[in-house]
C-alpha cells in the first residue's frame, strides 16, 4: 500500500510541476502579447519628415500622416544627431521666415517735438513692425513657438532675466519673448524721463517712470493669451510686443529670417509662428526623441483694415 502511495505521489509531484511550467510559459505569452500593443502605439516622425509638410492656404502647413512608421524607439536611433545623452531625449525645431507678395512700407515717426529724443536718433526713426529683407525677403521680429500637448510637464521659468531696452527713442528688441514668472528686466539707456506702460490681459498692468540711465525689474506670473504691449505714454510713437508663454520653447526671427527651438520634448505638438501685425499661422506637428524638424513658413499681408 505504501508503495502505491508512494507512485501516486510522485505521479501528482510531476503533474504539478508540469502544471507550473505550463502556467508560466502561458504568463510569458500574454506578457509579451501585452508588450507589443503597448509599444506599437509609440509613434515617431522619422527622420527627413519635414519634406512631407504639405502647405495650407495662408502660408501654414499640416505634416503628412500617410504610410507606415517606424516605432518611435527606431525613429530616435536613426534620426539622433545629438552631442549628449540630454539631447538624444529631446527634439529641434527650425526653419526660415520669408515674406510673399509687395512690401509693406515702413512708418516715418515725427519725433520733432521730443528735444531730448532728437538729439540721440541718427538719421530717420522706423517702425519696426515690418523688418523684412528686400533682396532675401526674410522677416525679423517673428515670434515662432511649440505649443506643447496638453498634460505635458512644463519646467520652471529661467532666473535669468529676460531683457529690453530703451534705446534711442525706441524699445529694443521690438519683439520679445519670455516664460510667464521669469524676470524683466527693463532697463533706461539714454538720459531723459521715460514712462513704460505694459498693457497686459493676464497680468496686472504696469505703468512707471524711468527719470534716467537704470533699470526695474518686474515680473508677470499668468502666460498672456496673445501679445502683451509695452507703450510710452510721453513718447507716443514708441512701442514693442511681448509674447508671455507657458513654457520655454520660443524663439523670435532674427535679422535673417531665422528661428531655432531647442530642447523640445518629443510627442504630438504645434508649430505656432505669429507675428504682431500679419496674424497667426499654426501647424500640427509630431517630434521624435533626437529627431527634428525643420519648417520655413511664408507670411503675407493682413486683409486691409487688420
């Protein structure tokens, strides 16, 4: 009798453990089942995606989303240019802005009845508003900035101070832009009184003297939806344009027409280029860790009476 229990044991004892095996190899299955549909869902552009960036009406753009893709791990290890492992987990956006269509002229100010002013411009004031190259017809002075995907993380705003100037009867640069709760630092350059007067719709509103060469310090803690203008109460003819952002992922035009914007975290975006008097354009985009993007936009005149 014990003999048999003995067998029947040792039967059940192998039953069992095959039972185990067979379990296991089952969770492995589903394990790797699972693995899959989690991963396919990771999408990237692959590199060389900007040529696919087919143009809208107006000058904007929507990327392609025909064909199959590459995973996003895939798309990261063949589009990598980065010098750092930082930079293999974040993507560049770049491109160049060039205006279509006749030249607006710029606007002449009559500064005449401001002698402190007069005395420090040298040849003919400006208005900045149109900077555009007549032979390359690249625009300054455009604010170009990914608006990143809801839920995404933003990082704290730099300590560094952005910075403006008031310079020869007029704010210099004449478009700029900043993370909202990052300083400004506005500083007087020339020796005469001049009053700065922010007009904000997010943040509280501004208006101070500066009697002299210094500087103030202010800070705006809400993004601005749009722009947020900076005006001179005594020196009309004076003014500028702020873009006060949720994040740090900005760049403004510079005197060739070109913008960069580093350090982007990867994921479905949009590419958003304004400018103060010519309007808004907007772009969905989708970014690969290491990978970039590169989009020129063209601008045109506004519709008369904007």
């Amino acid at each position: 009798m014990e003999s048999h229990g003995v067998v029947r044991s040792a039967r059940w004892s192998r039953r069992a453990s095959a039972l185990a095996v067979a379990l296991a190899a089952l969770a492995a299955c589903r394990a790797e089942e699972v693995g899959a549909v989690g991963g396919g869902s990771d999408r990237g552009v692959a590199p060389g995606a900007e040529s696919s960036a087919q143009p809208l009406a107006g000058g904007a753009a929507v990327a392609s989303d025909a064909g199959d893709r590459p995973p996003a791990e895939s798309v990261a290890r063949e589009g990598a240019s980065a010098s750092s492992p930082a930079d293999a987990a974040v993507a560049r956006v770049h491109g160049v802005v060039r205006w279509e269509g006749e030249i607006p002229a710029r606007r002449v100010f009559d500064v005449s009845g401001s002698a402190d002013v007069l005395r420090l411009v040298k040849g003919t004031l400006l208005d900045d508003d149109y900077v555009i190259d007549s032979g390359t017809l690249t625009v300054a002075g455009v604010l170009a900035f990914v608006e990143p995907a809801l839920g995404l993380e933003l990082p704290s705003p730099a300590t560094e101070p952005a910075r403006i100037e008031c310079r020869g009867g007029r704010y210099v640069p004449h478009v700029l832009a900043m993370q909202a709760g990052q300083p400004l630092r506005i500083e007087q350059v020339d020796d005469y009184l001049l009053n700065v007067h922010f007009l904000p719709s997010a943040n509280d509103e501004l208006n101070f003297l500066l009697p002299g060469p210094g500087h103030r310090t202010r800070h705006f803690p809400s993004p601005e939806p749009g722009w947020m203008k900076v005006k001179s109460d005594v020196h009309p003819w004076m003014s500028a344009w702020i873009a006060v952002l949720a994040h740090p992922w900005f760049a403004v035009t510079s005197a060739d027409g070109r913008y960069e914007i580093a350090g982007v975290p990867p994921g479905f975006h949009t590419l958003v280029l304004r400018h103060p008097r010519a309007g808004e354009q907007r772009l969905p985009i989708e970014l690969a860790a290491g990978g970039e993007l590169a989009h020129d936009f063209v601008l045109r005149a506004p519709p008369k009476g904007r």
